[in-house]
C-alpha cells in the first residue's frame, strides 16, 4: 500500500508505534516536517489501512482511523509494519486495554482489563509471508503479554485460523459480549486470583455502602411484599405506626348491588362515610340523588355505576323511581 509522500520520514524502523498523539515514536522528520504536518500523512495512513481493514474483514463500520485513535486518550496504541525500501505500508496491529466482564470455564463472571486486540491488518499482497506473526510477536515482545491472556474483538476466520497455526488456540470460552478469549486466559495471570465471593452477579469485594444498598433493596422488596398481601398497608409512610384494622368493612367491589344499597337489618354500614358526616339514606327513590351520594362517598363497585348510569339514561323522559 503506497501513498504520495515518504514514509521514510514519518517512521524510523520497518515496525513503529504511534499512539493518540498521532506522531510516531522517534519520528525522523518531525523536526523537518513539522507535528502538524506529520499527523496529516500519519491520518491518511491510518485511515486508508482502517478502510481497508474494515473491507477485508467484511465490517459494516470503519473499527480503526485516525479519530478513532486520537480520542482514544492514549488507551489505545498502534504498531505499523513498513517496507521502507519500496515505500509501503505492510499492516498495522491495534492494541489497548478494555474493561470487560469476562466468564470461565465454570460459568463465574469476572470484572477485568486486559490487553485487547483490537484490530489485526496486513495487506493482501503480503500475507502468508510471515508478515504478520512478525508483526505479532514484535508486540507480544514490547508488550510483555502471553498470546493466551489476549482478548480479541470480533476476530475473523483468517485471524481465528491465525491463533491455531501459530499458537495452537482452538478452545474458546464462549462469553456474551464480542470478545474471543481462549483457554488459558485465566491461567498464571497477576490481575486474576480465582474465584470470589460473588455479589450480584459480579466478582468483586463488597463495601459497606454496596452492603447497605442490598439491605435497602431487600427491605423495599419486602415491603413489596407486605403490599402486596395487605394492601392496606400503606409504604409511602413507612414510620408510622400499626394502622386502624378495617378487616370489619366489606370489599367494595366484592359487595353486591343489592347488599350495598339494601344492607341487612341490623348491620352497621361504616363504609358509607359521608365527608359532612351525614347518615345515608337508603330508601332515596332518585336515580340522580343515589349516584350523586355514591359519588361523594366515593364506596361504589364499578358495576354499580354502570347499572346506575344506565338505568339513569333509560329514566331520562321517564317518572319511573328506581326503586
């Protein structure tokens, strides 16, 4: 892959790094060139390869360029690998640690930060030369990082079959994100100690502030609870006190029409509260005095006030009472 300038002054070996600066390590011709200058070319680089890399892979969206790497704030770095004798960009190997929840072979999820693999290019008219696992092993050596502690994003078949020729990989633990790990990936690593004391779904130690939102949770589920078996009991006042029994009041909506407007002789009717303490009166013969009283007190069945209702619009031309 070729391109209008030197890349003999922007690089100083046939493998260089560059991070979120946009400038190469030990870059050549800064001081000729000058930064500004120097990020253009490095930005067309980067983005030509990204483009091309993204097409080899059959990506629906650009993973690498030179926005991408510059908002990266130095979390992500890439290594190119150039042919400075004939002018030519060969591939390129993005790296950068991510925050990933990660499963075992037992199921147990992890909260860890290794080293990823971002993105793996190498041009088509050098590949099955060893070009890339030059470039890899180049990394591997500067990063100080073992091939199974490595977490891939969306590897293709071409990288897949890349991990098994060279490093003998073939056994994925399956996780539910976009990340490969291979077998071995939790084996003689410093940022993983084995299994924890689980909370929540995570692997990690619980603070006492973490403590206490747990209670939390588990007494508001609690109180769901009660709620829910006693609807009565009322959340939005936790702190008061026991609450008057009302087990004495008929349901409303389980009372039929009947029982509520004729209740049986003798039987109090505590439920026909009046907000102007006025006792009801039952043998009111009007269709509109009936609903606007039921209204007031607000103790009506809803199939009540459609019967209700209805008789109201077949008695409107009509003298017949109710009842």
């Amino acid at each position: 892959m070729e391109f209008g300038f030197l890349i003999s002054d922007l690089f100083p070996s046939e493998i260089s790094v560059v991070g979120s600066d946009l400038i190469p390590v030990g870059c050549p011709g800064l001081n000729k060139l000058g930064p500004q200058r120097v990020k253009t070319c490095l930005s067309e680089i980067l983005d030509t390869m990204g483009k091309a890399s993204a097409t080899a892979q059959n990506l629906h969206q650009i993973i690498t360029n030179s926005a991408k790497l510059e908002g990266s704030n130095g979390e992500q770095l890439v290594y190119f690998l150039c042919d400075l004798e004939s002018n030519a960009m060969v591939g390129l190997l993005k790296i950068g640690r991510k925050k990933l929840f990660v499963f075992d072979q037992t199921g147990v999820q992890h909260e860890m930060n290794p080293m990823c693999i971002l993105d793996f290019y190498v041009h088509e008219s050098r590949q099955r030369m060893g070009c890339g696992r030059h470039l890899f092993e180049y990394m591997l050596h500067q990063e100080g990082v073992e091939v199974p502690h490595l977490a891939i994003d969306r590897p293709s078949d071409k990288f897949l079959f890349f991990f098994r020729k060279h490093y003998g990989l073939t056994q994925i633990i399956p996780q539910v994100n976009n990340f490969v790990v291979f077998d071995g990936f939790f084996t003689n690593r410093p940022d993983y100690t084995g299994k924890k004391q689980r909370w929540g779904g995570l692997d990690q130690v619980e603070s006492p502030s973490d403590r206490l939102k747990r209670n939390q949770c588990r007494t508001q589920l609690q109180d769901s609870k009660n709620y829910n078996a006693q609807p009565g009991l009322f959340l939005r006042n936790p702190g008061a006190g026991a609450l008057p029994s009302y087990s004495h009041v008929p349901h409303r909506h389980a009372s039929s029409i009947g029982g509520v407007l004729h209740p049986p002789a003798g039987q109090n009717a505590p439920f026909y509260r009046s907000a102007n303490n006025i006792t009801p009166n039952y043998q009111t013969n009007g269709v509109v005095e009936r609903v606007h009283q039921l209204h007031q007190e607000c103790l009506y069945s809803p199939p009540e006030m459609v019967f209700l209702q209805k008789r109201r619009r077949d008695l409107k031309y009509s003298h017949e009472p109710l009842w």
